[in-house]
C-alpha cells in the first residue's frame, strides 16, 4: 500500500468517524465541545503564522500559510459568536426587556 492510498484511507475514516461524533452529540454539550475546538484553532493559527512568516521556505508555504490563518481565524471567529449565542438561549431575561 503506497504512502498516498494510506494516507487517503486515513482521510476517509477521519471524515466518517467526525460525522458519527459530531451527529451524536447532544445539544447541551455542544457550548463546551465548541469552546475546545475554538482553543484548538487558536493553536492552528500560531502554527499558520511561523508557517506564513517563514520567508527561506518559499512562496509556495507562505500562501498555504496565509490561507491557513485566514481559515482558522474564520472558524475561530464564527465559533466564538455561534458559542455566544448558544449561551445567550440559557440567559435570563431581566424584567423591562434588556438582557
């Protein structure tokens, strides 16, 4: 089995196996399952920055990397407004309307 069917397969049974998870996961556990992938995308963008920043790799690892702290800073972003509206659903209402 050569190195690129290999790591295909892996690829597959990862997208398969994070369905499985993620569909599986009940609504209460999402807030805190959201906050862990927010701290993980956080570390992706430290890695996208020295990968970007690396000027002796390259033009071809500073576009990827470019495009890596784009992306994560995306999902980053999104994930933390998406967490606070989740959390905005549990919050009490205040008598007169305001939050």
């Amino acid at each position: 089995m050569s190195l690129e069917m290999l790591l295909l397969f892996t690829f597959v049974l990862a997208i398969f196996l994070g369905f499985e998870l993620i569909s599986k996961v009940p609504s209460q556990l999402h807030t805190p399952l959201m906050s862990g992938a927010n701290a993980i995308s956080g570390i992706t963008i430290v890695g996208a920055l020295v990968a970007a920043g690396s000027v002796t790799e390259g033009a071809f690892s500073v576009v990827l990397g470019t495009l890596a702290v784009t992306f994560a800073t995306i999902n980053v972003c999104g994930g933390y407004l998406v967490t606070d509206r989740m959390l905005a659903m549990f919050r009490t209402k205040k008598p007169g309307g305001s939050k």
